[in-house]
RNA sequence: AGCGGGGUGGGGUAGUCAGGAAAACCCGUCGGGCUCAUAACCCGAAGAUCCGUGGUUCAAAUCCACGCCCCGCUACCA
C-alpha cells in the first residue's frame, strides 16, 4: 500500500480560559483519533494547533485581573499543553500564536496578500469607548434594535434578528463599562473576501464527499455573498501589520489564528532539523483535514480556503468534517452562565481515557448530543468496565492462574470463526474511521469485545482445563489474539489503555510503534505478568457532591403583588420566571417592601423547591432574601428572567424537587453586601449578586 | 427573520441522501444460564401508531407538501 500524506488542523483553543469538555468532543478527540489512526497505518501524519492568543476578550480578561495580555495567555497555554499531554492527544506541534516565528509568518503571509492585490484600505466607522479608552468589538456593544426595540447587541438585534448598521443601533452602550461609545472613523485594511465567491463555489463543487451540513451551510454563505472584510484591529496586542502608516493596529485575530496551521507546521520543520519539511505536506501531494466544532465552519470552509487561494501555491482544504455540539444536560457550554465542565476539574476525577470513551461513543457527530453524568457513570460501568475492561480482565487472569504465557493453539472450530468474524469487523472499524465515522468505530470495537465474551461462556474454560487442557489452550489462545486485535484498533480511541493491554500481553515495547494491520496476526507465546483492571467503576454519589448543585435557583420578574387573604405579614406575589412560565409564591415581605417597590422588580427564586401551602394559598417556590434578624433584604439579580443563579465550578444538577429541610442545610450568606455560598459569590449572567440595603456580613439567605 | 440540523420503544443513539421481507445497537426492566472475571459475563422476553396531518407508490422512518416542537449559526466574539 503506498504512504498517503495527512495533513491534520485541529482548531486553536482560545487563551482566555481552560479547555472544556465541548472542545475535546468537537476538535482535540477526532483529530487525535484520526491522527493516530493514520500512524498506525503507515501514513505520514502533520497535526498541528496551538493556543490562540490574541483578540480584545484576552485583553480585557488582563485588565479585569490587572495583569498583562501576556501573564493571560502564557498561563493558560502551559495549561493547555499539560491537558493535552494528560489526554493522551499527540501532536506534532502544538503551538501558539504569540510567538515570534508565528508573527513572522503572519506578517509575510500578509505581504504577499497585500502584494497581489488582495488587500486594500478603507475608513469605516466604528464604536469608541471613551472611557475604556477603545474601540469596542461588536460583541461588546448593547443597545435597543431600532426596528423592533429590543435588545440589540452589536450589529444585529437578538430579537427579530436585523442585521444593523453601526449608526442605526440606539441607545448604544459600552458592555464593559456602560459609557456611551462614541462613533470613530478609523481606517483599516480589508482582505478581498468578494473576489473568491466564484473560486471558493467551483473548489466546492468536487467536494460532494463533505458531511451535509457542512457543505450546505458553506455554499448557502457563499450564495448570501461574500464582503470584504477588514483584517486589521485598533488594538495594541496582536500581530503588528507590516506596513507603513498601520503602526498602531494589529492584524485581526481570526486573519492571524488560521495562518497558525502554516507557522505551527513550518516551525516543526525547523523543530526537527529538517526546515524544508513542512513544504512535502503544504506543496506536495497532501489531504488537508480540520477538526472544529460546527461554530467554526465558514473561518475554515470559506475564508481560509480563500487566504490560501489569494496567497497561492499551497495546499486546501480536503475536507472539513465539522463536528456539531457537546451540551451539558441539554444546555449549551456557556462560561457566563456558569455551564460547562472544565478539562482540568475532570482530570482530577477521571482517566483521561474514560472520558475519551465516552465522548467518543458519544460524539456529535451528526447533531447535538448530550453530556449527562449519569449517562457517563453507567457507559463507564457497563460497557468500558463491564464489557471491555472485563473481558480482558478475565481472559489474562485465567490464561496467568493457568498457563503463565500465551498458550499454544491446536485447533478449534468455533475459534476459527470467530477470528474471521473479528477481522471483518477490523476491516468495518478501518473503513468507518478513514471516514472520520468515529462513533461507529468505537461501537464496532465494543462488538468485538463482546464476541469474545460469548465466546468465552459458550467455551466454558474454567471447565475445559479439567477435562481437555489442549482444548482450553487453543480457546485462549483466540481469546489472547482478539486481545491483541483490541489493543491495536482501540490505539486511537484509548492510547494509554491500549498500550497497557499491549504490556499486559508481555510485548515489552509500545502499541503506538505498531502497525494496523497487526491487528489481523496471530499474537507471539509471551510470558505475562500478573494483570491488572484496565478500569475503575464509578458512583454518580461520588461525582455531584456538592449539595449546592441540588438547588435551582433561577432569576423572576414580578409581575402583580397581592395581600394575602388570610395572612397580615405576606405577599400573594405573580412571578415571571422566562422558560419556567409564571409562578404563584407566597413571600413575607409586607413589613418591610411596598407593593410599588416590589412590581417589576427581579429576584432570586428558589425554583424546585416542594411547593407548600403558606395560610391556604400554594407558594411554587420561595423568594430568597437576607435576614439579620431584624428584617429582610432581597437579593437584585440583573440578568433575564428565567435564567439560573449559580456559584462557578459548581455544576448545576437540581433535583427534582428539594424539601424545605434539605434546604436549609445549604447555607447562603452575605458578605460584602453580596451572596455567598461557602467562599463563592452566587453569580448570574451578569455578574455577582448584590443584596438590597446596607446587609451586614453573615446574614442567611432564605 | 433567514439559513442549517434534529424530533425513532423508559433513557441514549443507528438507519433517512440511492423507498422494500421481522425498524438495528447500547443502557434500563423482567425471566433464565454461568461462576473464569471489577456482583462482572452470556442467552431470552416485554416494550415503538419511527413528531402530526395530507400526498406519491404495489410498498414510506426513508420521497413530496403543510404544520408543531427542540437546538445551533447569521462573518468587525473566539
């Protein structure tokens, strides 16, 4: 077979923040899979990525933490370089785009664009913060649509949806201080997106071998026509663009993060001595795939192809099989509203191997799939450990209690069979995984797992080594070459467990030197050593812990005060509560809060818990407030109704519903005027959450 | 609003583009077997009007039309 080329982009995680479990299943995970995969095949493998270290949100986290842009990302870079060892995900350059080669290539890149004739300047009017003293990105301006009148953030009303013009927006305001941003011509370099809509349309048409939604969404983009877009920023940390006259801005992030699949593969050339390396894969005969997650889609199927066309000479695209969402219990992966799980925090937990299995029989592959800890729990105990784990537990301790290496093999029929079924299954696994159809590899390789366990009972050994030892001998003997079958097909998927497995069966090298079709050879009469579980069960008990995560603490507007029939000192309060609907509750409040202070007013609503009778009238929930003994003080939530209240780093897991009892165990406080749970501020989309009044420290929350 | 994806037994998914014999797989439930193995393994059973309505067809989960519901994206956030 001859050696194919693989080139492998793997999209850059962005500094500002740790990995999460949503950019494993989207991006890290396949691309490792598929790099492996094609290791193991005898192909040359590039794959590369990096740490993505520029843009505004980086700058402004380090002004929020009073810390250079630089202390920002060196901080999470090395972060992100230990995850990606711990997770076994092997590149051949992972690198970053502060770095000074990465600069260089951007810069050159740039010439040569601007050289063709595909870059020109233009003025533009943009949003100037004069507080902050800077322009504000889209994403960092808020005001009202001026066609349907609400909420409008950046170019386009959230809303109805209206793509706006930034003089069109009203009310515009500063999301990070609140000023008024200020309307500021400025000029820019812009690349000549427009001019690749026929190019980009006729490359994709010999693309019918892309996933669907891949294609479509590109082409319909194409079809909405492509602007120009400008590729500079008013900002001092980035790539300086090397021309005259644009000292003070910095190339856009984005322009410069893709050029990072260039720089990272040039600067492995030069890593390895060989400087002229990297052309063999971007020159030469080569496919080219990206893994990202489906966000990502148009920065790779459409303006990098047409950066590379412009630039000329180097490789595109071959395919782009963009994975669609991880969501956590439903619920997209969300750093400001306090969703997400972090790779460092299940790192602490979990093998990195189980958590690959997972996301890999699990992946989002086809459409959104759905993180759930005790959906993880029970694959782990019941199909990694119980099926997998367990059938090569048991063969090992019988083949080591019994013969102390792998016994010879006579002949058995069944046996026989079985091997042939396994290697048809092989050559299924090699095929769906050449297609980047990751689940259904892994879901294959579990068959062969769970062939060999039928295997193993219909066999019977414990009772074939009384009456015919060569018999059980040939039994086990097939069942140590499945095993070894295994540990080859799984290399990809679990590399660490793989290559205990490879030990396990006395080879003393590494899988990882193997080739695939190894996995269709007998296995060698290896001594082996006393085996050990390849996995560990899990208890969900163990795994949400805190009591803080039963609570479902979500953010209400209210919408009518009553009296309370029967009772002097509580309200009859109609409550909005967004997606959860409106809600009765029964509050004592009346001593200290008029009606007219409470209409319209947000506050936290402990959602879940078991509603009660309050003097004959049902209370669906109860309104939280600080008491000092004296009177209460309400909590003032900022963000929308419906949306939850949660401390950060703790998963919110609410139970269905929680008692009153159990709820007065969890101890909310007031400290510096605002909530706390044990050290941890309560927070909503908007930020930490104040409390009414002048509150002292050490108020409970009720 | 536009575009894209999705709605399949209690849960999670495959199958849909190229329509066709009993709708496949994993988990869960129930019954049985086994005891080598991390109370793990194996076999069997129950359980689905394949979102709804209408249409095309000898035949529809699959094609067409309309409707309902979820999710994502919409480039100067990454």
């Amino acid at each position: 077979m001859c050696m194919e080329r693989i080139f492998i982009g793997v999209a850059w995680p962005y500094a500002n923040g740790s990995l999460h479990l949503g950019t494993l299943a989207g991006a890290l995970l396949p691309g490792d899979i598929f790099g492996r995969y094609h290791r193991l095949k005898g192909n040359a493998v590039l794959m590369v990525s990096g740490s993505d270290e520029h843009g505004t949100p980086i700058t402004i986290t380090a002004e929020k933490k009073g810390v250079t842009p630089k202390e920002i990302v060196d901080h999470y870079h090395a972060e992100h370089v230990e995850n990606i060892r711990q997770l076994g995900i092997k590149f051949e350059n992972f690198s970053r785009t502060s770095s000074e080669f990465h600069k260089k290539v951007v810069q050159d890149f740039f010439l040569r664009l601007y050289e063709n004739g595909y870059i020109y300047p233009k003025k533009m009017l943009a949003f100037f913060c004069p507080n902050c003293n800077r322009f504000l990105p889209d994403r960092y301006v808020e005001g009202v649509c001026p066609y349907c009148g609400g909420k409008a953030r950046g170019d386009q009303c959230e809303e109805c949806g209206a793509t706006l013009e930034p003089e069109e927006i009203l009310e515009p305001k500063c999301k990070i201080c609140g000023t008024t941003p200020v309307l500021k011509e400025t000029e820019h370099l812009f690349f000549k997106l427009s001019a690749f809509e026929e190019p980009l349309l006729q490359w994709l048409s010999s693309k019918k071998f892309w996933r669907d939604n891949v294609l479509r969404f590109t082409q319909n983009f194409i079809k909405k026509g492509l602007k120009d877009r400008p590729i500079t920023r008013d900002l001092e940390w980035g790539v300086e663009v090397p021309i005259k006259g644009y000292e003070n801005k910095r190339i856009y992030v984005w322009f410069d993060a893709v050029i990072g699949y260039l720089s990272a593969s040039m600067e492995w050339a030069k890593k390895i001595g060989e400087p002229d390396k990297w052309k063999e894969w971007w020159k030469g005969e080569a496919k080219h795939y990206y893994f990202l997650a489906k966000d990502n889609i148009p920065f790779h199927t459409i303006i990098w192809p047409a950066m590379l066309m412009a630039h000329g000479g180097l490789n595109l695209p071959y395919d782009v099989p963009a994975n669609e969402y991880l969501t956590l219990s439903g619920e997209q992966f969300s750093k400001s509203r306090g969703i997400g799980i972090w790779i460092p925090d299940v790192l602490k937990k979990f093998d990195a191997d189980a958590i690959r299995y997972y996301l890999a029989i699990n992946m989002p592959e086809k459409h959104d799939t759905d993180w759930k800890w005790d959906d993880f729990v029970a694959k782990n105990n019941n199909e990694l450990v119980a099926i997998y784990g367990n059938f090569i537990h048991r063969v090992l301790t019988f083949i080591h209690k019994n013969f102390g290496k792998i016994p010879s093999y006579k002949e058995e029929e069944k046996g026989e069979k079985l091997i042939e079924e396994v290697h048809n299954i092989i050559k299924e696994i090699d095929d769906a995984i050449g297609k980047c159809h990751f689940k259904d590899g892994m879901k294959k390789i579990m068959k062969i797992a769970q062939l060999g366990n039928r295997y193993l009972n219909e066999s019977e050994p414990w009772k074939l080594i009384k009456e015919d030892r060569e018999k059980c001998a040939s039994v086990l003997h097939v069942c140590a070459r499945i095993i070894k079958s295994i540990a080859i097909v799984s290399a990809p998927y679990m590399p660490n467990a793989a290559d205990k497995i490879w030990k396990m069966l006395g080879y003393d090298d590494s899988v990882h030197e193997h080739g695939w079709e190894e996995a269709f050879d007998d296995i060698e009469p290896n001594q082996i050593s006393s085996p050990a579980p390849l996995f560990r069960k899990l208890d969900l008990k163990d795994i949400i812990e805190d009591e803080f995560s039963k609570l479902d603490i979500r953010i209400a507007r209210i919408v009518d005060v009553q009296n309370h029939p029967n009772a002097d000192r509580l309200y009859v309060l109609k409550v909005d509560v967004g997606e959860l609907g409106q809600r009765t509750i029964v509050a004592g409040l009346k001593e200290w809060y008029n009606e007219e202070d409470l209409k319209g007013r947000k506050i936290a609503l402990l959602a879940n818990l078991k509603p009660a009778k309050l003097r004959g009238i049902t209370s669906e929930g109860m309104l939280l407030a600080a008491d000092d003994g004296k009177r209460a003080y309400l909590l003032l939530p900022q963000g929308k109704e419906g949306s939850r209240i949660f401390v950060e780093g703790i998963e919110s897991n609410p139970v269905e519903k929680i008692t009153y009892d159990e709820f007065r165990k969890i101890k909310l406080v007031t400290k510096d005027g605002k909530a706390f749970y044990r050290d941890k501020p309560l927070k909503d989309e908007k930020g930490e959450i104040r409390i009414d009044g002048n509150v002292k420290d050490g108020c409970i929350i009720r």
